[in-house]
C-alpha cells in the first residue's frame, strides 16, 4: 500500500484561466459587434486567448504541474 500525497493544485492556473476565458470571450465578442473589415487578427488573439483559458483551467482540474 503506497502512501502517495495528493498533489496541491495550483491556484493561479484557475484565476488566470477564468480571465484568459473572460477576456477573450469579451473580444470575440468586441469584435463580432464592430463593422470593420480588419479583424482577422482580433479573432485569432481571442480564440488564442480562449484556448489558452481552457488549456490553463484543465491543468488546474487534472492537477498537472
């Protein structure tokens, strides 16, 4: 029988995924809303920073280091 501690979960990956995930919600959003022609480059910083939220929030909950 091993006596294997429970990893600690890391706190900041939580808060920052929750922001990244916001945040990039918030400017797909933004940018959904405006009539430029020029926001190619705002969908691709959103979705990155949507992704990263969900890569950020999934290392929390499998407690990954």
């Amino acid at each position: 029988m091993e006596n294997s501690v429970p990893q600690k979960r890391n706190i900041w990956h939580l808060v920052l995924g929750i922001l990244f995930f916001i945040y990039g919600c918030y400017k797909l959003y933004s940018n959904t809303t405006t009539t430029e022609d020029e926001t190619t480059f705002g969908y691709v910083i959103a979705i990155g920073f949507i992704a990263f939220g969900i890569y950020d929030l999934y290392k929390y909950y499998k407690g990954m280091k």
